[in-house]
C-alpha cells in the first residue's frame, strides 16, 4: 500500500534524525540494515492509523515492538532496557486520522518499561492450534495451524481466514497472533511456518 510506504519512510527518516541528534554510530556502523531493511519491514506492517509502537536505540542496536496487539509484544520492552548505558528510548504513535500523521517522544527507562502494560485490544477463544481472534465484541478472523514438521524439522502450515471488511490492523494483528502461536505450537523460536489467507467470511461475526 502506497501509504504505508509514505508513512514508513517518513517514521525512519525521524529515527534517522534522533540516531544523529545522540551521535550515535547505527548508521555508520555495520547494524545500519538493522534499521533501514529490518525495521523498515516492520514498520510497513505495523505504522498503521491508531497503532503504537516502542523504539528503542543504541550504538549497534534498534528494536520495534508493536503495542496493543498481543501481550508477549508488550514484554519484549522489557528485554532491552539494559543493554547499554546510551541507548534512547522512545514511542512512536500513529494517528488515527491518517497515514501522514505521527509523534515520536523519547522515554526515560522506567517509563519505557511500563510500555509493557499497554492494554491488548486483542484476546482469542479456542484451541492452541484452532482459535478465533475478537476485538471488543466482533471476531475478525479464525486461524488454523498444523503442525507438519518433526524434530529435525520444525514447521506448521497456518491458514488465516479473515472476516470481511476488517481493518488493515486487524489484518497485521492476525499476521501477529498466527506467528506467536505457531511458535507455542512447537514450543521453539526456530520454527519455520507458511501463512495462507482463506477466502473471507462475508459477515460480521459476534464473539
């Protein structure tokens, strides 16, 4: 979507000025892909109207992590707040109005810590590996994982079925939901997984 382009280079060209605005060797190093081909490709999925996401910066580091979607996102904040003494921290928000608008403040520690208690706008009702994923009142997909790996092998085979009419970010929450699951599903990071779309459902559908 041309929009999220615009947006995402927008959104890096601002760390671009903060990484510079602290001196700090990113760009100049051997991490610059780190920010401008891993996080650009996390930014083109999750800067999306509403969303929010936690930043945070070092020497030879950068994380993303999307807030309000699932909870083991929101503790990811709290795995990198020591890793050294100059990193910065910050949250970038998105606006709900439009895919040319967002604000990017910088946190103290403490307080980029406590991004981890961002309420989930997300839950799911089901199985491990067959579940509906519900935002307030409505179910906006249902996703199925099979695991069709071995122990040499790890791999599940996941297929999303989206309700119709469901928002960008409900789409980028679906995509999220499946990936962590597919990791519990295996109880292994190092799972390697395919993602189907299934025609939509054409209904709203009520938890």
């Amino acid at each position: 979507m041309e929009s999220t382009i615009v947006m995402t280079q927008m959104i890096i060209n601002a760390m671009k000025t903060q990484i510079n605005k602290y001196g700090l060797e990113l760009l100049t190093g051997p991490y610059k892909n780190d920010l401008l081909v891993h996080d650009r490709a996390m930014l083109e999925r999750y800067a999306l109207p509403g969303f929010k996401i936690a930043w945070m910066v070092g020497d030879s580091h950068t994380h993303l992590f999307p807030l309000g979607i699932n909870q083991e996102e929101n503790d990811c904040v709290t795995y990198v707040t020591n890793l050294s003494s100059n990193d910065r921290f910050f949250v970038i928000d998105i606006s709900q109005s439009g895919f040319d608008k967002f604000t990017i403040r910088e946190l103290n520690r403490t307080n980029f810590e406590a991004l981890q208690y961002t309420p989930i706008v997300y839950s799911n009702i089901g199985s491990k590996s067959d579940f509906w994923l519900i935002k307030g009142s409505d179910k906006i997909g249902y996703i199925s994982l099979n695991n069709v790996g071995n122990s040499n092998q790890l791999k599940v085979d996941a297929t999303i079925t989206p309700v119709y009419g469901i928002s960008e970010q409900d789409k980028s929450a679906l995509k999220c939901w499946c990936c962590h699951s597919c990791v519990h599903l295996v109880s292994s990071l190092f799972v390697n997984y395919t993602e189907t779309w299934a025609e939509s459902y054409h209904q709203p559908i009520a938890a």
